[in-house]
C-alpha cells in the first residue's frame, strides 16, 4: 500500500520532496511569480504552493510531466494567446518538462492576475462604502 505524504507546511518544504532538476525549476517558477508580486505572500493552499495579496494570484505545482499553474486566466488577448499551447480542460496551464519552461510567460501571468486582484478588492471595497 502506498504512503501517502503529508501536506508540506511551506513552500521551502513542497519544493524539496521533488527530485534536484525539478526542485531548480520550481524555485525558477517561485522567483519568477515572486517577482512579478512583489507585495504578495507565499502560502500552501491545497496541498500546493501559492502566492496571494488580497486572494490568491496563482497556484504552481510539479507533477510527473509538467509544471501546472492556476486558476484559469483570462481578461488579456495576448497572453491568452500565448498561453493557448499550455491550456488544460479546465483552464489550467501545463507546462512539459520535455520544452522549455517559459518563465517569462509565468511572470506576465503573475502580473496579471496582480492587476485583476487589485481591481477585484477596489470594487470590492468601493461597493462597501456605499
């Protein structure tokens, strides 16, 4: 019977149940999202790495074959566009192993999503002061 592993505690802690060449493309995708949210905090949510400043931005996980990023993104033509190769079913992003990672596309999705909780929160607050 398999063991199943605990939840890991913190990011530091997920990425180092990982293999060493995963582990280094982990801490790329890490450095990239941090950099693109630089006021946002790191968290595990679901099991998974995430960074969050009012909600949670994205989500970034290892699996056998790929690098997956979360929630789905929309709202920007040209990184729909450029994410199209990497959508799962759901909307989701899978990013192969056997391809080059593309770090930069993280960061531009990051910085998205930055924008999108920024603006969910000003309506939010906006719709409290009415």
């Amino acid at each position: 019977m398999e063991s199943i592993r605990a939840a890991p505690v913190s990011v530091d802690e997920y990425i180092q149940g990982f293999a060493p060449e995963v582990q280094a493309i982990l801490q790329r995708v890490r450095q990239a999202v941090l950099e693109a949210a630089p006021g946002a905090q790191e968290v595990i949510s679901y099991r998974m790495p995430a960074v969050k400043q009012n909600g949670v931005l994205v989500y970034f996980a290892a699996f056998k074959n790929h690098i997956g990023v979360y929630p789905p993104i929309t709202g920007d033509a040209r990184i729909q566009k450029a994410i199209a190769p990497y959508a799962g079913e759901k909307g989701n992003l899978r990013f192969p192993f056997d391809k080059p990672m593309p770090y930069g596309l993280i960061s531009r999705i990051t910085a998205l999503r930055v924008k999108q909780d920024a603006a969910k929160a000003e309506s939010k607050r906006g719709k409290v002061k009415q």
